[in-house]
C-alpha cells in the first residue's frame, strides 16, 4: 500500500467523522434560530458539498440515467434527509447533543 493513498484514506476518514459528528454540534449551538432554519441551512451546506462532489465525479465517469430516475431521488432524499434532521434537531433541543447520538447509533446499529 502506498503511503500517499493511506495518508488520503485517513484524512477522508477523519474528515467524514467530523462532518457526521457537526450535525450534533451545530443545532445545540444555533439555540437561537429555528428547526426548520437550522434544517434548511443543514440541507443547502451538505448538498452544496455533495454536488461539487458529485460534479468532481460526473468529469470523470459517464452517468447516464433516465431523468425519472434523477427526479424520483431528489425527491426521496428530499424528504428523507428534511425529515430526519428536523427529528434530530428536536431530539438534541429537548436532550443534549450526546444522548441523540446515542441514540441515533442505538437505533442504526444492526
């Protein structure tokens, strides 16, 4: 292995921890805003990162799927992530950033 590619792997690693753990971090501190500002900054953050991830991607492979298909994903992870995040939000407003984490973990733990 290649020191260049485990010194990459571990800064993707280390990187995608401390962007999971932000979203504990960052409606405990926003006490002032509401959830659903909270959630709509979340949502415009992460998905601005993500296109230019994806669009970094799209240059170099092919993606060819039918527009139904791009349309029908949008709108699920629309929905899905607004409204995981607005229960997250909640959940770390009425407890503590540690016991939605905890839980959250409880719950996606196989």
């Amino acid at each position: 292995m290649s020191q260049k590619f485990l010194l990459k792997g571990t800064f993707f690693a280390i990187s995608a921890c401390f962007v999971w753990g932000f979203i504990f971090v960052v409606p405990f501190t926003m006490s002032d805003f509401s959830t659903l500002e909270v959630v709509i900054g979340r949502y415009l953050c992460y998905g601005s990162l993500s296109a230019i991830l994806f669009l970094k991607g799209k240059l170099e492979r092919d993606f060819s799927y039918a527009k139904f298909i791009w349309l029908k994903g949008i709108f699920f992870s629309l929905i899905s992530t607004i409204g995981y995040y607005i229960f997250l939000v909640l959940g770390i407003r009425y407890s503590l950033p540690a016991i939605s984490a905890l839980i959250l973990e409880a719950v996606l733990k196989p």
